[in-house]
C-alpha cells in the first residue's frame, strides 16, 4: 500500500521534476554564456587600454577606440542572440511539458467519469 502511494507520488511529481531539471539547465547554461561574456568583455578592455595608453598620435586613439567600440557592439549582440535562443528554446520545451502534462491530465479525468458512470 505504501509502495503504490509512492509510486502514485513520484508520478504525480514527475512533470514538476522535469520543469525543475529544465530550468536549471537552462540558469546553469545562462550562466556560462555570462560568464564568458564577461571575461570577454574584461580582457577586451585591459588590451584596449594597453593599446590606447601606447598611442601618441590622437588619429590612432581613435581608430583604436573605433575597433574597440565596434568589436564590443559584435560580442554584445552575438551574446544577446545566443541567451535569445537559449531561452527561447527551454520555453518551448516548457510549453510542450505543461501541453503533455494537461493532456495526460484530462484523459485521467475522463477515464476516471466514464469509470464512475
């Protein structure tokens, strides 16, 4: 009797389960993505500055601070694109997790009224 109460109890946990183990992939890969970023983001501006400290003529300061810039837009919206599709892609897992689980649910509920009748 225990046994089945169990068994009834993990099944019943089982969609939670999953969403849970979704979400924290998916924290989990956010948080990589971030931190890559942000050592990317880190040792671009220590060799810009080593670059523009070694800079006498204003023209290249600013055409170093140009690349600078330029590079810094490219990793920022390639980051951007990158956690779109991460998290785009976990919340249609999500979605099709809650589909199945609602349909599951309702042909309980049937089976269980046509079994009462």
């Amino acid at each position: 009797m225990l046994d089945q109460i169990n068994e009834q109890l993990k099944e019943s946990m089982k969609p939670v389960t999953e969403l849970a183990t979704l979400n924290m992939s998916t924290l989990q890969a956010l948080a990589e993505k971030q931190n890559a970023l942000f050592s990317t983001l880190l040792s671009g501006g220590v060799s810009f500055a080593e670059t523009a400290s070694q800079q006498k003529d204003v023209t290249k300061l600013a055409e170093a601070q140009k690349a600078y810039l330029e590079g810094l837009q490219e990793t920022v919206t390639e980051a951007a694109k990158e956690t779109y599709t991460l998290v785009s892609g976990a919340q249609a897992q999500a979605g099709e997790m809650i589909k199945g689980l609602s349909e599951e649910m309702t042909a309980k509920m049937t089976a269980a009224a046509t079994a009462a009748k």
